[in-house]
C-alpha cells in the first residue's frame, strides 16, 4: 500500500491521505493486539521533516458507526466512522451527521474544523520520517467511539488541550527523543533510505497490559530499541517507565489521568480498525517527532529533543512545495502471538 502526499487530478490537488485495512466490503478488518504482535514492512525514505507516514489502531466501529448511528447510510463502505484520541474535528461527519455547524477552513482550504469531534483510544504503532520515530498509547477515559464539542473535545482542535477524556499527547517512546541521536534516520543503525522491518509486541494477558515493545529487522539482522539514557532500565512502553517519564520530562500528567496504561489495556483487549495515513501538521509543524518542542522550553533539557528537523522546519506552505512527491509504502503486514510474525 503506498500512499502519496500530494495527488493532482483535474478537479483538484488532494494534500494527505487515510486508509483503512477491510475485512470486506463494508465492515473493517479488526485486530485485538493484547498477547498479540503486529509486524509490517515500510519504505520511507522520501519523507522529510514535517511529515509524518502513520500506521496506527483507533477504536472505531467495526460497520463505521452504521449501527450506532441510524443516520449514517454509508458505512465503512465509504470510510464513516473515524476517532482518535485528538477528539478530531476536521471530520466532514460524526455521529452519522453533517459536522456543519461552526465549519472554519481558516487559511488551509485543503482542511477544515468543526463544533462536533470524533474521540477514541488510539495506538500509534508508528509515527514516522526518515528523520524520527515514536510509538505511543493514548488511552481514554470513555475508549470507546464518543463524540465532544467545541473546547471541551481537548487535542489538537481545541484552544485547551487537555480539556478532553482522551490523552492527545500519550506515553511515547521516541530513541531520539531518549537520548539515541544516531539509532534512526539515513545511514544509521536503522536505516531510513532503505526498506525496515517493524515488529511491535503488545505483552500481556486478560485485560492486563505488561508492556509495549518493538523491535526492527534489516539486512537480515535484528535491532533492538535502545534503552532510555533517561529512564534507566527501560526500552519499551510499561506503567513504570510512562511514570517515570512523565516526571523527568516533565510532561502534563494526562496518560495518569484518564488511566493510564491500564485504560490502554482496555482498548487492546477489544477489536481496533488498522489506519495507515500520511500527513503535514498546520498546528505544530510536526516539531513534536522530529525537532525540539515545545518551542518554549530550551532543547538541552531532557525530553524536548525529538529529531533533528530545525525549528523552523514542517510549515505545511513549505513541505507542500518541496515534497510533493513524497510517499510511504507499507507492505508485508503480519499478525499473530507474539513470536509468529518474523
């Protein structure tokens, strides 16, 4: 599945793109990854700072809300029913309705934001360039598909981002970010001008989350997570180390909020929808993968340091004219216990 940044045809020029994975024609391939692992291959080489080739799990309805919501007619069929833990609100329907009320496209005519957000837990098993890359939980408080309005929807939309029952910002592990500079990114020990293997392992049993991890494969050769130069003793996501983390980095206390690793043991224990997407960041740049954010903190301090990329870096008018030609590939998708895929 290779997916490009920008698509000119003579209606138009599409910036971005979402899919989801198919069961069948109308209903959502599902995935319960607790006790499980998911393994893929991706080719990213293209992609510099300021995008982001996404592959990730959301809580969404496996029919894309067709029951829940009478009035949506359309279904997965036609891609209905998206959530993520940003509440989004750049959705043209949620809850099987118009999201019209209060539409503003501001400056970017390619997107827009309305009153309605469509929230869920989300599992961001990847978010990367050739330059950064993070896996990240973010828990809700309600898991489930739920809508919000205006403010109180939290995320990115909103003028208060912590205002929702979700985590917008997650329990993330970034090597960069951890103190690796040279792990990940063209001609390093993972190397991003060539093809990786991605293999993330959700261990635990029940309804209880021991930890995330992952690992890569290429040229034939194995390569483990480095451990936090931060958070001694760790290399993957667990209660302890987004514990800790949160008071070495100082980050906002939300994933403890709405629950925690133990509210993403939920979320994993149930069916999610597989997303894979390719996008620029209007809100942030996308400093917070791949350069040093947030922008008022000095990026000598632990944790604010994610990537390479300048701060002045990813406004989407630049990456619009620079990479239009910028793509992600992911292939080779597997799915199994732990210890099958690869």
């Amino acid at each position: 599945m290779t997916l490009k940044f920008s698509q000119t045809d003579p209606y138009g020029t599409n910036i971005g793109s979402r899919m989801y994975l198919m069961e069948t024609s109308s209903k959502y391939q599902m995935f319960t990854l607790l006790g499980n692992e998911f393994a893929f291959d991706v080719e990213l080489s293209s992609l510099a700072c300021g995008l982001n080739g996404a592959l990730y799990f959301v809580s969404m309805d496996s029919d894309g809300g067709m029951k829940r919501f009478p009035t949506n007619k359309a279904g997965a069929k036609y891609g209905t029913g998206y959530c993520d833990s940003q509440c989004a609100r750049d959705l043209k329907f949620v809850n099987g309705i118009a999201n019209v009320q209060g539409w503003n496209t501001g400056s970017d005519e390619n997107t827009g934001i309305g009153n309605l957000g469509a929230c869920c837990a989300e599992m961001d098993v990847w978010e990367a360039n050739s330059v950064s890359t993070a896996f990240t939980p973010h828990p809700c408080e309600n898991n489930a598909y739920h809508s919000c309005e205006g403010t109180g929807c939290g995320g990115t939309y909103s003028e208060e981002r912590y205002n929702g029952d979700c985590d917008p910002d997650g329990c993330d592990y970034n090597p960069y970010r951890h103190g690796h500079v040279d792990f990940y990114g063209k001609g390093a020990d993972v190397d991003t001008s060539k093809k990786i293997t991605v293999v993330t392992q959700f261990h635990g049993s029940g309804a209880g989350l021991d930890e995330i991890s992952m690992y890569f494969v290429q040229g034939g050769r194995r390569i483990e997570m480095p451990e936090s130069a931060y958070v001694p003793g760790h290399n993957s996501v667990s209660a302890g180390f987004c514990d800790a983390v949160e008071d070495v980095f100082g980050d906002s206390g939300k994933f403890a909020e709405v629950g925690g690793l133990a509210r993403m043991a939920d979320a994993l224990s149930k069916p999610m929808v597989l997303v894979m997407s390719l996008w620029d960041d209007a809100f942030a740049n996308m400093l917070w993968l791949d350069s040093a954010y947030p922008l008022d903190r000095d990026p000598s301090e632990p944790g604010v340091a994610r990537g390479s990329c300048p701060r002045d870096s990813g406004k989407p008018d630049d990456v619009r004219q620079s990479a239009k030609n910028a793509k992600v590939t992911f292939s080779n998708i597997k799915f199994g216990p732990i210890g099958s895929t690869y």
